[in-house]
C-alpha cells in the first residue's frame, strides 16, 4: 500500500511540474479565462510547485506528507471551482479532478 501511495505522490508532483512548465500557455489562457490575474497565478504556481516537491521528500518520510497534500487538495477544490464558474466542460475539470483525488487519498493515508 505505501508504494502505492508513493506513486501516487510522484504522480501529483509530475503532473504540477508538467503543467506549469511545459503547457504555461494554457495556465496563462485559464488565469486569463478565470478572471484571475498574474500575482494571483504566481503564487498559485509557486504554491504548488512547493507543494509537490514537498511530496516527493515525503516518500522519504511518510509522516511528512498531510499538510502538502491538504493544501493540494485545496488548490484543487479551488480549481473546481473556477471551472464551475467559468462553465468550462467536464474534461478540463479531470485533471483537478484526478489531482485532488490522489490528494485526498495521500491525505487520508497519512492519517492512518
């Protein structure tokens, strides 16, 4: 179970990292999108870059993982959100979806 919990701390921190680098045009087109301006979106970014690599030293130390995955999940609820707002269609909820979910799930391990 903890390796897969590890992969699934991999998993969340990849998928920050991806995003906000390789597909930045798409984070600047949503923030845009979202109403949201650039000191917002700097710190979302930096946030979240924070977040998961403080996820991925927790796959060295397990208890270290709570509060990095509670604060993704937050991000993520708050990315819903957003999406709801700007009536975006389902599959451009899933990523966060999916992100908040495994984030949920490392959470909820980590209480355990």
């Amino acid at each position: 179970m903890e390796d897969l919990i590890n992969l699934s701390k991999i998993i969340v921190a990849i998928s920050v990292a991806y995003v906000w680098t390789f597909r930045f045009h798409n984070v600047l087109k949503e923030f845009k999108q979202f109403g949201l301006n650039d000191l917002t979106r700097n710190i979302v970014g930096t946030t979240k870059i924070i977040l998961a690599t403080l996820l991925v030293v927790s796959t060295l130390n397990s208890s270290s993982a709570l509060i990095p995955s509670i604060l993704m999940g937050i991000l993520m609820i708050n990315a819903q959100y957003f999406h709801f707002k700007v009536r975006n269609p389902f599959i451009k909820h899933l990523p966060s979806l999916i992100l908040l979910l495994l984030s949920s799930i490392i959470a909820y391990s980590s209480i355990q």
